[in-house]
C-alpha cells in the first residue's frame, strides 16, 4: 500500500509540471505512469494513477498546469486523462511479458501511448469542436518526441530502481 500511495504521490508531483503549448500542454504524466506501471506492476501502477484522477477529479490541482476538478476530466484535455488508464495497463502488460526485452517493452509502451492519443484526440475534436486533423495536429504530433524520450526515461530508470527495490526485499 505505500509504494502505491508514494507513486501516486510522484504522480501528483510530475503531473502538474507542465509547458502550455496548445490545447494540450507538454505533462510529465505520461512519464510518472509509465514509472509506475514499470515499478509497481501493471496493477498496482495502474491503481496508483487511478488514485491521482480520484485525487484530481475532486479538485486538488494535480492535473498538468495545477487544475483540477471535474470539469478538467471534461474538458479538451479529458480524453487523455482517461486514456492513461489504458496506456498503464497495455504498457504493463507488456514490461511484465517480455521483461527481459527491452525493445519489445518500448513498441509495448508506445502502443499504449497510441491508445491513449486516440483516446484524447477523439474526446479534444469531440469538445473543443475541432476537426479530427486538427485536433492530431494539437493534441499528438508536437508530442512524439518528447513522449519517445519519456518513454526511454521510464524504462532506464524503472528497471533501475525496481532492480534495487528487489534486492532490498521491498517489493
């Protein structure tokens, strides 16, 4: 229970972190999920982020720009905040299958990262009014590159500190 309460906690401090660009700003989210997920295992990493969003959606301002509430869950940004659930259990499913495969864990990361654009992109074009295109253009391409790099963050540092968390016997 406290390791998944301090990811939470991590997640509650990357969160916010956040340069407005658009629509959809650059979060360090995605990293703290993929931390997580690599950490804790996909279901306690998974339930750590679900923690944040609870935390989140009843206003402690945890989401990317310190904001919360219910109305950040609706509103351009939502989708995405929604699709990191899925990001954390197909990113999990695959660290944990293929752990001694490090390529294979990245297509895995990524395919939840596409998972959850699509999520997001639909909901943006969806509420903000925007068309489908544009809605990519805001909310996915200025992002690949630095959701690649977050990605490559997450797995050296979550097979680093989980090796050690190993070896002390804490988890």
């Amino acid at each position: 229970m406290t390791s998944t309460a301090l990811m939470t906690a991590v997640t509650c401090i990357l969160g916010p972190l956040a340069i407005p660009i658009g629509p959809v700003p650059v979060s360090l989210t995605p990293l703290a999920v993929f931390l997580s997920v690599y950490i804790l295992g996909t279901k306690r990493g998974t339930i750590a982020y679900l923690l944040y969003l609870l935390i989140g959606a009843v206003g402690v301002p945890v989401f990317s720009g310190f904001t919360g509430g219910l109305g950040k869950l609706a509103g351009p940004t939502g989708g995405y905040l929604v699709g990191f659930i899925l990001m954390a259990l197909i990113g999990g499913w695959f660290i944990f299958r293929f752990y001694d495969k490090v390529a294979v864990q990245f297509l895995g990361m990524l395919l939840g990262l596409v998972v959850c654009y699509a999520f997001g992109t639909v909901w943006l074009s969806y509420s903000a009014g925007m068309p489908f295109g544009a809605a990519l253009a805001a909310g996915v391409y200025p992002f690949i590159p630095f959701d690649l790099v977050k990605i490559a963050i997450a797995i050296f540092l979550g097979r680093t500190v989980r090796r050690r968390l190993e070896r002390g016997g804490i988890i």
